[in-house]
C-alpha cells in the first residue's frame, strides 16, 4: 500500500472489486494504510480507466507494453481513447496478477498537462484536486448515499474535497448557498444544473478544458463529461469557488 491508495483504485487496477478485497483481507473498513499488504485475486484481470489526456502510446510505456498489444488486446480498429473507458491490460511478468502475500501498488491515473497557450493551473498534473477526481472514476451512483460503495453527486463533490481536508456542506442546496461565485470558471470550482426545475439538484467538479467530473445519475456511475454537451448547458446554473483551495 502507498499513501493515496484506496479500495477503489486497488479494485479497478486489478480487475477485481471491492467487496471481494475486503472478503479476502478480512477488512471491516474501507480506511487503508500506507505499507499494509493485501491480499489479491489469484487470477484477477488487470485494467485501466482511460483518464483525460491518456494515449495508447502512454499507457504501452506506463505498463510495459505496446500499442500494438494493447489494441489487440482490447480489440480496439483505432488508436483513439474515451474517458472512462476501460482497457485490458497485459498480465504480469511473471504471467499472472500478483497473489498471496504481494502488494497492490497501483499506478495512479497520470492527468495530461496544460496545452500551448493555456492557464498552467488548467490540468496541473501536480494537481492533487485530479489526482483525487480520478480516483473515484466510475463508482456506483445512488441517490442519497454517501458511502465508498455508492454516492449521489454532492456526497461525490464532499468526498473528494474531505480527501484534501476541506469540509463542504452534504446537499447540493447547500453547497450552492455556503459557497461564493466564480465568474471566470477555474478547476477546482464547483458547477451546478437544475434539471427538475428552478432550484439546482446536481453538482459536479470543474476540471478544465471545460470538462467536469460528476456522479451521474443517466450514466449511474462517477464519469468526466463536457460541460459543453447542449443538455448540460440548458441546465447550467452557474458555479461557486471554493475558498480554501485544494492542495495549497
């Protein structure tokens, strides 16, 4: 285990889920230690989550393979990636996903860095902000819940900023109203939708590049999605800073 890693980056690294770690670990709690070994499915699959910015070529140098590979591997006719897209990867050199007695040391997802021209602080790939955001890439959406297992949009949005040490407000109503205005939209800011009428009832985190990461209920898991979509935009209802900054 390093500092960072959670149940959900483990699973999704090895291909495996989050309850079956914690059946083989014995585990009562989602809290993780840095150095704590665990156990691992013998035969587990290893996959990745394309996060923004991944290529085909990075991830062959990140896992030790080749495009050529990968593309056979997942069957792909095209080198090009989605976000949130999941692809198989290459099994260990010893031939199989680490077992009894191994650590899980997951490769967080790298965020791409600023373009020519762009603001530097737009996808820091220092950020710790997308570091986090990342993470929870494709966790289970639940209206209400507010656990590691399954969350609606603003327990998602708590989450992420309490893994930084910021406490937010629980609901959307709430985080809409304790928060500032952010005119000029910068990552790290918070936008807000009314799709049920005037009041707003989701959230999301601004990451740049006009996208934002939310928990959504039509995709019913955490995705990134362009804030520029033509529904997001009718329900767009603006966006609150929040005032202790993430990683500063």
């Amino acid at each position: 285990m390093e500092r960072g890693d959670t149940l959900f980056s483990i699973a999704r690294r090895y291909g495996t889920t989050v309850e079956e770690l914690m059946r083989l670990n014995g585990l009562e709690s989602f809290l993780l230690q840095p150095g704590q070994v665990l156990r691992l499915p013998g035969q587990a699959e290893r996959v990745h989550v394309v996060a923004p910015g991944d290529t085909l070529f990075s991830l062959a140098r990140r896992y030790g393979s080749t495009v050529e590979e990968l593309m056979r591997l997942n069957g792909l006719s095209s080198p090009e990636l989605k976000v949130g897209q999941v692809l198989r990867l290459p099994g260990a050199a010893s031939g199989q996903a680490p077992g009894l007695g191994e650590e899980a040391r997951p490769a967080p997802p790298a965020p791409p860095g600023p373009s020519p021209g762009e603001p530097k602080e737009d996808y820091d790939p220092e950020s710790p902000l997308l570091q986090v955001v990342l993470r929870y890439l494709g966790v289970p959406y639940k209206y209400g819940a507010n656990s590691p297992l399954s969350l609606d949009c603003s327990a998602f949005v708590a989450q992420v900023y309490a893994e930084l040490g910021v406490a937010l407000p629980r609901t959307t109503r709430e985080q809409f109203q304790a928060l500032p205005a952010a005119e000029a939209l910068r990552p790290g800011d918070l936008v807000f939708f009314s799709f049920g009428g005037r009041e707003v009832d989701h959230v999301g985190i601004y990451l740049g590049r006009a996208l934002f990461a939310h928990a959504s209920s039509y995709g019913s898991r955490v995705v990134i999605e362009s804030l520029e979509a033509p529904h997001y935009q009718r329900a767009y209802r603006g966006a609150r800073r929040v005032v202790q900054e993430a990683g500063k």
